[in-house]
C-alpha cells in the first residue's frame, strides 16, 4: 500500500523535525539518510523518483528511527551502520563511530605502503569497530593485518566487519595502557586512533558524542592528555622493525606536543600533518635503522 505523501515530501518533512537540533544542512542530510535507508534506495535513483509515493508500510520505520534521533542518538548508531574508506562498517554504542578525519590516516599509510617491495605486517591499536583494519587490509592484500583493542565486545563487533567485508585481519585482546608480552612480533606499521580529547571539553561537545559513543575510546585526564601516545611509543619501541612507522591520529591543540614527544623517543623524520580542515591532525615518525631499542636491547 501506497501513502499520498511522496519521497521528497517525507524528506522535507523529516528535514523540518530535525532542523531545530541539528540546523537546516545536517538536518536535509539526515532525512536523506534516512529515506535511502528505509527505501533501500540510491542517491541517484532517489532524486530521479522523488515524485513517487513514499511506501506506507515503512512509516512505522521511519517514525522510530525519528524517535531516536529526536533523542540525540547518532544515526550511526540508529541505523547500525556507517561507512569507512569503501567499506560497510557496523557500529554500536560499544565502539567510535568512524570519523571522515580517520580516512586520511589511513589514506596516509596507504601512500606510504605503496612503496613497500616485499610482504609487511600492520597492528592497528585500538581497532574499535575494526574500520581502520578492515580497509587496510582490503586495500594491501599481499599484508598481514593484526589488531587489537582491550574490549572483548569492540572485537566482536570488528570480527564481523572483517568478515563481512573480505578482509584477513588478526583480531587480539590487548590493553596497550598494560601490554602483554610478544618477544620477537614486530611490524612495518603500527597504527593508532587512540583517546585523545581532554573531559573538560566534554561541556562543548555535542550531545550525540557525550551521552553515546564510549568514553574510553574518546576521553582523557585533563592532566595528562598524551597518556596513549606515551603507551604507543613504549610498545613500538618493543614491535616496531627498523625502519618501521608509528603513525597516529592526535587532537589538534596536542599535535605539536606529540611530535615532541616522538622525536624525544628517538623517531626520526617525524611529520605532523593536516586533516582536510587544516587542522593539526597526524603525527608520523620512524622507528630509526640502528637505534637500541628502549628496553635497553
């Protein structure tokens, strides 16, 4: 059964409820979403038939979907699913929804990778979802991808987007704040999006982000902000071939400061790098050919 209400009168419709919270844009963006998903239909072929009838047995779809984006829950979370570097990726409450500002670190490596000749290994360190991971190893095949994360259900979550996506990655429990000890593993590449935004910035966020994503994989003590990359330098120390990189993803205000730290433990050719805002946003360095590693080898 048909409504009389069409496509585009239910996306305007929706754009209207949800301008308050989110401003006009965002709001038509999320009634895009919304109506693509519901419909199982393209961008294209939804502009092309915004003149037919919206389907009326998906209304009771819609309306909850509204619901809880009227209560402030990400549509990530809402419909389940986001998207990453080419890849669909699931999501929930247990992990960090994919930013746009990650595909860029991953887009780096890549730029780096092309230039490898023989097979390498990449840990991607606090894989949340696994998106990090997952696209890497679509995207480098011939690379043996490991990653790991101190959540049990984060993994869980990652392990199903590697296999709903085609991707070879080893999946790991491992909190890197208290490593477990692997004598002789070591990697090309270690990667990492870790925690990184002070919690006095908490009272300026959205509340999409304070009152749903995890606070572990986003917050840090206000007095120590570079906590995870200091426990990302002691661990590539440790696993970290010659030659090898440590590439991270970093808060803006605290990019410099990163760079610093990594120069500190002996990388060479540290770089900070701007996301496509130009913010401060990646920090990369070598582990150098010939340095003693930290722990005194």
């Amino acid at each position: 059964m048909q409504s009389r209400e069409t496509l585009d009168m239910m996306v305007r419709r929706l754009t209207a409820i949800l301008e308050p919270d989110h401003g006009p844009a965002e709001a038509r963006s999320l009634a895009l979403l919304v109506v693509r998903y519901v419909t199982g239909l393209s961008p294209v072929i939804l502009l092309r038939d915004a003149h037919k009838p919206f389907p009326k047995e998906r209304l009771p779809k819609v309306n909850n979907i509204l619901r809880q984006l009227k209560e402030r829950m990400p549509v990530q979370y809402v419909l389940g699913e986001t998207e990453f570097y080419g890849c669909r990726i699931r999501v929930s409450p247990a992990v960090l929804i994919p930013r746009p500002e990650t595909e860029e670190l991953v887009h780096e490596l890549l730029h780096i990778a092309g230039e490898e000749t023989v097979p390498f290994r990449i840990l991607d360190i606090g894989t949340g979802s696994g998106c990090i991971a997952v696209a890497l190893a679509k995207a480098l095949p011939e690379a043996e991808i490991d990653a790991s994360d101190v959540s049990e259900e984060s993994l869980q979550l990652a392990r199903e987007n590697a296999k709903e996506n085609g991707a070879i990655v080893h999946f790991f429990r491992e909190d890197v704040l208290n490593p477990g000890h692997r004598p002789g593993v070591t990697y090309r590449y270690i990667v990492s999006n870790p925690p990184y935004v002070p919690e006095s910035e908490k009272k300026s966020m959205q509340p999409e982000v304070v009152h749903y994503e995890p606070p572990g994989a986003l917050f840090v003590p206000d007095d120590d902000p570079l906590l995870f990359y200091r426990a990302l330098l002691d661990y590539a120390s440790e696993h970290l071939d010659n030659g090898g990189w440590l590439m991270v993803e970093a808060h803006e205000k605290f990019a410099r400061k990163v760079k610093d730290l990594f120069e500190a433990c002996g990388m060479s050719k540290v770089e900070v790098k701007t996301d496509i805002n130009g913010k401060e946003r990646f920090v990369k360095g070598v582990w150098c050919e010939g340095e003693q590693r930290r722990r005194g080898d």
